[in-house]
C-alpha cells in the first residue's frame, strides 16, 4: 500500500495490532484532541510572583509557563476531588434516618 493512500479502519487497526508502522499513513496536520485545544490566556502577577515562579521553575528545570500548567492543572484536580467528597458526604447526610443513629 502506498503513503497516505486510503484504507479501511478495520485494516489500519489490523496493521497496528501487527505491529507495522502506520506512521505513513496518518495525516498529522489533523490530529485533533477534542477539549485539549490551546487557548490564550493573559494573566498580570505582581513582581514578587513572577520572581518565585522563575526560581521554582528553574530548580524543577521547566519553564515558568510549564510550572503555571503544571500547578493550575493540580489544583484543579485537588478542588474536583474535594467536590466529589463534599458531595458524596452531602448525599449520605441526606440519606440519614435518625431512627437508625445512635448520636441523634
């Protein structure tokens, strides 16, 4: 088969499962994360800020950019399971019969 012919999902899939490299075959100019799309975002921090960013970049060996990702993508995760726990907790609150506690 020839680079960047047409084929069937079925035979590319068979082709990976073999191993072959389907390298050739793959447009890269459309590969597409859906939801992980850039998007430009101005943000004004205070010098000191700035100043701590670079130092703690510097001693992880990634850009202030990298380590602004890095710890914004953490505490959104940290904020999402505390959600979750807050909510769970909040439904079994709900669901209590004080007829079956013993501290009610």
């Amino acid at each position: 088969m020839k680079k960047n012919s047409t084929m069937t999902a079925q035979e590319f899939e068979k082709r990976f499962d073999e191993g072959e490299d389907i390298t050739p075959f793959i447009d890269r100019s459309s590969i597409r994360r859906p939801g992980m799309e850039a998007r430009r975002v101005n943000v004004d921090f205070p010098e000191w800020i700035i100043e701590k960013l670079d130092l703690q970049s510097k001693l992880i060996g990634v850009s202030r950019q990298s380590l602004i990702k890095l710890w914004v993508s953490e505490r959104i995760q940290q904020e999402h399971q505390n959600q979750k726990s807050l909510t769970f907790k909040g439904v079994a609150e709900a669901r209590h019969e004080p007829s079956d506690c013993t501290h009610c």
